[in-house]
C-alpha cells in the first residue's frame, strides 16, 4: 500500500521522541510471520508491540500506568476487533491517553475492514491522508489486490500476506473497473 500512513505513524511519532515524551507504537499480529516493527517505503523502521486478536490494550497500557505516556500509535489498525478499538477509546477516556490510529478504510473487495468500520463509528477526529488512483489522477480511496502477473483478485484471504506490491490505491471508478464488483 503507498499511501503513506505508516510514514505519517513513523513522522509523528518521531516528533515526541524528540521532545523526550514516551510513546508507546502498536501494529496488529494477523501471522506467524508478521514482523514486530512498523516500517515505511523510505526506509524508515521502528519496534512496535505486536497485538494478536486476544490483546487487550485498555489492560496492557494501564498496566504501566506509572510509565508517562504522552501518546499511543496503532499501525494497521484496520486489522484490530471491534472489542480492541472499544479498549482503545476507553485508554482516551479513562486514561487520558491520546490514541492515534492509522489505517485503510475498506479491504480489496471495497469492504469496510472490522477495525475500520468501528473506528470510523467513535473515533473523535478523522484525518484523510490522501493518495492518488495508480490508473488517473483522481483521489484513491480504494485497494485493489493483484497478483504476481498483474491480475485483479477478487478472492482469497481479505489479510494477505507477501508484502505491500499486492495492493493498488486507486479511485473508486477504477476500482469498479478492475474488480467488476459493482
Ligand atoms: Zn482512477
């Protein structure tokens, strides 16, 4: 995926470690071979806490309630459950904790993702960081998935693995176009 959010997650993140301020960065375990680290297409990586469905991080944050977190980072946030999106709004609520979630809105067959979906329901604030369609000029709002030879899937695993080259941003037309889903 290019649209850059996790150099957004990487650049914002960085602008409170300057400031000495703690911060504590998560990204989604959905394989055996995820890797505990949110990287970006610059090259620039940093650990993160990996989170499988049964993590809970109402109780793990507040668990180091005597550390100073100034700010929480979700990477990949489509990926969490409902359930983890309700604990990361209670950390906000009851904590006081900003919490700073980045992620897509709908999977390759225009669809919102679980995390997503109750992200877009109770988050405070939503910012888009916009990306331009691969096929036009037009804002891309959507993903499509292909394979190694190019080709438009419409099936398979909505959590794909093998690297970010799977996926395309493009704008809705076009994703109508290559996908035939509606
Ligand atoms: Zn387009």
């Amino acid at each position: 995926m290019n649209a850059g959010k996790s150099t957004a997650l990487l650049q914002t993140n960085h602008n409170f470690i300057e400031n000495n301020l703690e911060t504590l960065v998560f990204i989604p375990k959905v394989s055996e071979d995820s890797i505990a680290e949110v990287s970006s297409r610059i090259g620039i990586k940093i650990g993160a806490i990996e989170a499988d469905n049964t993590f809970n991080f109402f109780d793990y944050v507040e668990s180091k309630r005597t550390s100073n977190i100034k700010s929480i980072f979700i990477d990949e946030a489509q990926f969490l459950k409902t359930n983890q999106i309700e604990q990361l709004a209670k950390i906000a609520d009851k904590l006081n904790i900003p919490v700073l979630c980045y992620g897509l809105r709908t999977n390759f067959l225009g669809e919102f993702f679980e995390g997503s979906s109750r992200l877009l329901a109770i988050a405070d604030n939503l910012h888009e960081i916009k990306t331009i369609c691969s096929m036009c000029t037009k804002k891309a709002i959507m993903v499509v998935r292909v394979d190694t030879n190019g080709n438009v899937q419409t099936d398979g695993k909505v959590v794909a693995l093998g690297g970010n080259d799977l996926y395309k941003s493009v704008c809705r037309k076009h994703f109508r176009k290559l996908t035939k889903i509606f």
